[in-house]
C-alpha cells in the first residue's frame, strides 16, 4: 500500500504478505508487529501514520519446511532510521513472531536469514551506524539474543519464477 504526498517525507509505504497452499487454496496474513509495521489489522488506530515505510519480504522456509521467515524492512523517510525485523509464521501452530536483536547496543540489524550454526534461530548482523564493527547475532523465538561471530546464514526453498500463476491471478 502507498500513500503519496507532496513532501515525499510524509508519504508511506507498507505491505502484508500472505502465504498460500496452492493445494488447498488456503490463505494465511502474516502480520508484522514491530514498530512501524502500520497494518490496520493489527494497529487500527495508527492507520493514518506518515513518513514511514515497512516492507514485508519473505526470505526462506526453515530446513524442516514448518516455519516461513520473512525481512520486515523499516525506515522513516528522510532520516537515517531503518532496521529490519524478523517475521516467522509457524505453518502448524498457525502463529506469527515478530524478532529483533534485544539487550544489545546498536542502531541498525539486517537480518541474514536463519542460522547455520542453530538451525531454530535467525541470523542478524547489528551495529551503530558510522561504526565499522558489526556482529553477528542470533535469536531465538522468544527474542534471547546471542553472539554468533563465526556463524553463516542459510536460506531453504525453492524459488519459483511463475508467482503470479495461481488463483491470486484472476
């Protein structure tokens, strides 16, 4: 979704991302909920919030299939505010977790994709920007945050060319 505005700075960008069976046909949202994630299923009473953009992109399937990861890029238009958040929808639970590096100092994390190292957690590198030094850092499903220097990210799935093929097509 975009709202546009004269002053680029008050417009807004923000995205849902869905996930389809395409033998069932059944549809599932997944709902971001950090900060600028402005989803009026979620935040209805932030619908109308300018100078943000919050983009929902998926990443990879974990090794076992169960899990979806996803990049939930976020930024305030004109300043040098953005990071990125983890979103991870469980296929069996039917839930969606939202995760970000905690108990750490920093100012930006990009996430990698899961982690090699601990195949259940994700893959973040984080630091302050203008700093050279940035760390690897893994984190759990419950936000537990961990040092990971050595540790490589890895992504699973197969990337198909023809997404607009299915049903959402018609």
């Amino acid at each position: 979704q975009m709202r546009v505005a004269p002053d680029f700075y008050q417009s807004q960008v923000s995205s849902t991302l869905f996930v389809e069976n395409l033998q069932s046909g059944d549809l599932h949202t997944l709902i971001a909920t950090s900060p600028l994630a402005d989803n009026p299923f979620h935040h209805p009473e932030q619908a109308e919030r300018w100078g943000t953009i919050a983009i929902l992109i998926p990443v990879a399937w974990s090794a076992t299939g169960d899990r979806l990861l996803a990049r939930e890029f976020e930024s305030v238009f004109g300043s040098d505010i953005a990071s990125d958040y983890a979103v991870v929808w469980d296929r069996a639970a039917q839930q969606t977790v939202t995760l970000a590096p905690t108990g750490i100092n920093y100012t930006h994390a990009i996430l990698l994709g899961w982690s090699q190292c601990y195949p259940d957690r994700v893959l973040f590198r984080a630091g302050t920007l203008g700093e050279a030094d940035w760390h690897c850092w893994t984190v759990d499903m419950t936000g537990h945050t961990q040092l990971a220097e050595a540790d490589q990210p890895q992504t699973f799935g197969e990337m198909v060319s023809n997404v607009w093929m299915g049903p959402q097509a018609s």
